[in-house]
DNA sequence: CGAATAAGTTTGATCGATCAAATCCATGAT
DNA sequence: ATCATGGATTTGATCGATCAAACTTATTCG
C-alpha cells in the first residue's frame, strides 16, 4: 500500500461505511458492540490514523493551544516561564491536546498572530503568559470571542472579576507571608523586603505579603517598615547593591525576603552566613546554592489553567460564556527552606 | 459579514476566479500586476486569512516543525535545551514556520508520536535533542523517510556520516581546548578535568579537547593526565565531592575545567578563590555566580538546523535525499571569562 | 395488525484550499 | 488568413474527515 489508509479503506476492510468508522472514533456510543469490534481491528490491522487537518477542516477544532515563547533573555528568572510550559505541555498530551509555540515582538504583533492561527484554524485558545495592566491583548481576545486562559492576574481593577477572563494565579501575597512568618518563628525581627518598584501587581501582591506578616508579628511602626522596604529592578547586581546600600545607611535587619531568586542571590553574596535569605521561585540557581525560597507550582498552575478552558478532563473547550464555574484559581505557593552552600 | 471569509469571497470581490486569488498568494508570477494588485486590494480589504488546514489537508504540508520537549531534566543545564528551544522558535517564526510540542514518556512512545503528527499532518519534520548511541528514533525516521534534523551528532560509528541523518552539533572539543589553552596561558600548569564518566558522546569529545590542549601545552605523561582525570555523574553535588576527593588523595592543581556549569559550580564551591575554574554551557547560574563558562552559540544552532532541513531561506522542505549539499554543521563555542563572585 | 419509535447504519453535501487540465486571448510565424 | 505559441485565467476534481439527513431494520404499543 502506498498511501495512508483513510476512513473509506477502513470502512471497506471492516464491511462498513466511512462514517461509521468515524462514529467509532467520535461517538463510540452510537455503533453496536460487535461492529465497533470490528472496525477496531480493522484500524489496527491497516495502521490507520486519522488526518488531523482534514478533521480540524471539518470541525473547525484543532485540539491545538497556541501559547507564546517569551523571548526573555535575562536567564535566571526565565525558568518559570520554562518550567511553566513543561508542565503545561505534559498535561495537555495527556488530554490529547497539544501546544503550538510562537513568538511576538511586541503586544499588537501578538495580537496579529492570534488572528492569524485562530482564524486557520491553528488553535482553538490561547494561554498567555505575564500580563499587565490594561493588557491589549486581552481586551483584544474578549472582544473577539477567542478563548483563552492567562497565567498571572489582570491587575486592572474592573477586570479582576470580569466573567470573560479566565485566569490562574500564584498567591505571591501568601508566599512571602509564608516566608516572613517562617523567619519571624526562628527569631528574626528586622526583615528586610527586597523588591520591585511599586506599579507592577506581581510585585506589590508579594510586598503586601511581607506587611502583613511583619504588621501581626512584630511591634515594628510604619514608618520602620517603610525603612526596610527596598525597590530595585530585578537583578543580582542591583540586589547586592541595594542590600550594600541599606548595610551603608547604618539600617539593622537580621533576615532578608526578596521577591526573585536574582535579587535573593544578590543578597546572599553580600551578607554574612548569619543572616538568613529567602529568595522567591526557587529556580536551579537558587538549588545550587542553597538558596531557600518559595516555590510555585506549576504543575498546579498548568491544571487549573487546562481546567479552566477545557473543563476537568475534557479535551474540548468548554462553553465559558454559559458555565457557572468558577472562572478562575489562585494557588498558594511552598516555602522551601534550604541550608546556605555559600558565602 | 458572519462567516470568515475564503478564496471565493475575495475573488467575488476582485472580479476574479478562486484560483487566481490562490495564486496571488502561492504564485504571484504567474498573475499579471494588474490583477495582483487588485486582489490582494480585496484581501486587505475583507481580512482574508487563509485556512491553514485546509490548506494543509490539500497540499499535505504544515509549515510546522514537531519538537520534544524534555521531561524536565535536573534544572541547573536544562536551560541549555530551553533556550535553544527559543531560538529556534524566534528563527523559524521569522520563515513562516511553526513549533508544535509535545512529551513523551520514552523513545519508544516518541516514535508513536511521530508515527501520528507525521501522517496526520501535523508536523512536516522533526527535531531531535539529545540524541544516543544508536538512537532508535533517528532510525525510525529514516526508515520512514521522515524528515529531520539532530541537535547533536549521531555518535554511532557508522551513522557519524550518514548521508540521510542531517545533523548540527557544537565542537565541545573545541570548547574545552579554548578553555584549557585559556588557563595554560594565564600560567596553569596541572588542569584538571571534571567530567562524566566515559561512554557519552559528548562527554568523551569534550575530555577529548582538553586532553589535546594538556599535550601541546604542558610535559605531563599520559598517566598523569589520567590522574588530572575525573568521572562522575552530573550535578552540584557530585562536582563538589569529586573535587575534594582530589584534594584528598594529595593530589596538586592549579586550575580546573568542566564538562558542565554544575559540576563548575560544585568545584567552585569548594576551591579557593585563586584556583580558576571553567564550566561549559554558559548557564544562568554561571553567570549570576560569576564562574566563566563556555557558551553554546545556540542561534547559529538553530538557525544552522533550519537551514539543512529547509533550505538557506526557504519555509518549504528541501530535497534533503537529492541534495548536495553538506549534511551537517559543526559549530564552535566561545569561552566566556568572568570574574569570580563566591567564595 | 399497522403505525410510531428507536437503534444502527448509510448517503449526500460540505469544510477551504490547491492541483491539473481546460479555456480564452492576443501575438507572431507561415 | 490560418495556425501554432505561450501567457493569463478559469473550471472540475480532490485532499480526508464530519455533519445532517435519509434510510433500514427491529421493537413497542394502541
């Protein structure tokens, strides 16, 4: 035989028409016992797999979510996107679903490549990755009914409960409550937050997670903590400095919290092995030397976010305009204590 | 207008048949000027898009590259398999080709998925990473005249020049005979070499390297050299112990080069501040510790790996069976000196 | 007993594009 | 003036599957 095997070959080696061969693989249900049989063996028996453009032609479902690569190049912090998408991947193969990569240079790029795969088929929804205020492309998204899910929240203040979008989110807030109140147990008072400038939601959910805890921990006033609050942009350079700059303002502090590995590793290299350090992601860096901090799941971010969009176990899209589900889930993140292997 | 529109809308709207809008867009020499213009007016105009599965499901093509993505290997060098992954997607967005994912739980359930993204045209080719001694993956395809391409070299004896296996690797030879020159250069005599035990492709080619720059650059005997020798498997950790077992046995050195970032980072953990230590894959972790490392110049990979599959520019396969074409590349890595921030 | 109902299967049409062959038309050679 | 030539465009068929409706056959009920 030269060419692959279709539904017809199958049909007529089982004594069958085409489409029942068909139902056998869409609504098994609908096709007696004995002839199901039949046509099974006869699949087996010739190797037949069936045509997915063909069928995505027909049913305009392509089984497929398109999901962009981050051209992130600053390494440390880009294995949660990585580790995110592993674990996205290996749960959509197990639902028979599979991920289209692409890439963007800029959001209305990104949005040009939406329409192009969603109109041709390509993928039936998007996941999305690192969203920000007033995101265009989700507005985008939304007005043109396309479905999708994103990994992280929509900070805008409306969209938070908007019914359309569906998200997955780390509880950073909880994170670094965890890691505050863990420092707080083995004595530490003057903790130290390092962190963002204010304006990004990621970064000022995790500062609120340090306020809390040291707020109901400790006696410390306002303007105290105000003083132990650093922002810098991410990066072990700027953390070191920042962490240099506090030790130079005669500030005290016996633990440090952080809100990245980077800016948690910049820190470590600076202070004396006395001084605990919490990082946040716990990426290899943090790992290999010995870094403690938080971990998110992403083997639950990934699930939720399947679950959203495909519903517990299916592999069709849900009808999200209709469904009274909850439309979103936040995930509290671990606390990964670890013993220091530098410094 | 409710349904998206097609060939025939646009050509209703230009005057002109289904096939001369297909050709405007797959053949535009065949149509005169005038036409052209005026078609491609009317697909501006009403936002055509083609039907990628319609079009897949007539010409049997999918502009769409298949590429496992690892079960997540032990964080610290996985990067090397993520960021060549990136640009890989950057390089074949820019020829109009796609990236489609997926797992597999062993080689054998890889082959399956190949065998199923193959005929149902999902994928035109493959690409392969890490590949093995005697890989039945490379000889699946090329039993089933799939085409693809190997990120690394077939280290089989007879496979290295098999005229239908096209491959791209990195000459880690190369890169650790820079890295031993670099050392010898700056005075280092006794180097040692931390590497994985041998039976790996690749781990032997890089041992190789350095044992070629040991004997041009220094007097040390063949069993000395063994000495300076170490085998160990991957990791922090095992680095770290390989190197005080070294330092043990009595045995002196003055400098040490790895086959990855985690085992530099293990002997960079442990060695003082003035024994030079080299580690290969240029990681996140290399660069936020400061250990200087050999970088894989994975663009020039990827950018390598599409062009033996598809031609200097092309997005269409190339006759890779009739080609003259050299079959493989072989790249050069590049030191990168840093200075040390630890220990 | 005949008609309504359900279960199982088949047939015709269609998804949107491209291939292959046919048609049309102007030009130049005979 | 006739016919071959080649460029430009159109028509018919097809890729492989699924949908929607039609058809068979067996079963049930008034």
């Amino acid at each position: 035989m030269d060419k692959l095997p279709t539904v017809l070959d199958v049909g007529r080696a089982a004594g069958v028409s085409r489409q029942t061969v068909s139902n056998v693989l869409n609504a098994p249900g609908v096709v007696k016992a004995e002839t199901r049989a039949r046509v099974e063996a006869a699949i087996a028996e010739l190797g037949y797999r069936p045509h997915a453009s063909a069928r995505r032609l027909r049913t305009r479902k392509s089984a497929t979510l398109g999901i962009r690569l981050d051209p992130m190049t600053n390494g440390i912090s880009g294995s949660v996107h990585d580790r995110f998408l592993h674990a996205l991947t290996e749960q959509a193969d197990a639902r028979g679903l599979r991920m289209l990569l692409f890439t963007a240079t800029d959001p209305q790029d990104e949005i040009r490549q939406f329409q192009r795969m969603h109109e041709g088929a390509d993928v039936d929804a998007f996941v999305l990755t690192s969203t920000f205020f007033d995101d265009p492309r989700t507005e985008w998204l939304i007005q043109h009914r396309v479905p999708f899910v994103t990994f992280g929240r929509p900070w805008g203040i409306d969209d938070m409960k908007d019914p359309l979008h569906l998200w997955v989110d780390v509880d950073g807030r909880s994170g670094l409550r965890q890691a505050t109140e863990h420092l707080l147990a083995e004595g530490a008072r003057r903790i130290v937050y390092l962190g963002w400038p204010s304006g990004s939601g990621t970064g000022d959910d995790r500062r609120g997670g340090w306020r809390d805890a040291m707020r109901a921990g400790t006696d410390l006033g306002e303007a105290e903590l105000d003083r132990l609050q650093l922002a810098v942009e991410d990066g072990v350079a700027q953390g070191r400095e920042a962490v240099r700059g506090l030790e130079a303002a005669g500030i005290r502090f016996d633990a440090i919290v952080c809100a990245s590995d980077s800016l948690g590793l910049g820190a470590l290299l600076l202070v004396g092995a006395d001084v605990p350090v919490i990082g946040y992601d716990n990426t290899p860096v943090a790992e290999a030397v010995g870094l403690s901090s938080i971990e998110q799941p992403l083997e639950d971010v990934a699930a939720g976010a399947l679950e959203l969009i495909m519903g517990r176990t299916g592999s069709e899209l849900v009808d999200w305009e209709q469904s009274d589900d909850s439309r979103h889930r936040l995930i509290t993140p671990r606390l990964v204590v670890r013993q220091r292997r530098i410094s």
